[in-house]
C-alpha cells in the first residue's frame, strides 16, 4: 500500500524536479536523471523520463538540441528552459512550498496529537 502511494507522490513531482534541474542549466537526459536519482532519488525511471521530456518540450516548456561535447563518440540531445518553462516553474515552486508547509502543519499536527 505505501508504494503505490510513493508512486503517485512520486509521479506529481517528476515535472517540478525536471523543471528545477533545467533551471540550473541545459542538460542532456542521462544527466537530469542522474541529478533527480541521487541520494534517495525521486524515482524517475529513464523510461518515464523521456515521455516526460518530450510531453514537456511539445508543451513549450522546454526546447531540445544537439550538440556533440568534446571527447563525446557522439551528439547528444540536451534540454533547456523556455520562458514558459521558466514561468511555470516559478508559479510550480510557489505551489510546492505552500502545499509542502500546510502538509508539515496537517502531518506534524495529527503525529503531536
């Protein structure tokens, strides 16, 4: 039961640490999932990821290229924020922080109690 509910939760989050990611730099996927997975980790799986991308991309929040880094064998697809992507972010943050205080008051109320 505790897992599924991990899932969802899971999956409510994955646009928002995308977006984050993104908003520290233009990054290819391996990298964003890397970065999302470390420590505990989100959990993203690469093949909920580029779904996840590409849902994001044809939604004007992000935009793809190519670009083959030095040393690369070869060109790899990296994302960046748009400025769409950047507003939605802002406005997704605001509502992460209030959703995340008034369930630390619900949660830490009922654990006192």
């Amino acid at each position: 039961m505790i897992e599924a509910w991990k899932s969802q939760l899971r999956k409510g989050a994955a646009e928002l640490a995308v977006l984050a990611v993104l908003d520290k730099g233009d990054a290819f996927g391996v990298a964003i999932l890397d970065t999302i997975e470390s420590g505990d980790g989100v959990g993203v799986s690469e093949g909920a990821l580029y779904p996840l991308l590409k849902r994001l991309e044809t939604g004007g929040r992000i935009q793809s290229y190519w670009s083959e880094p030095d040393g690369a064998a070869a060109p790899r697809k990296y994302y960046r924020l748009t400025g769409e992507g950047q507003d939605a972010l802002r406005a997704m943050r605001d509502a992460w922080t209030s959703f995340r205080q008034r369930m630390d008051e619900i949660v830490g109320a009922s654990h006192d109690a």
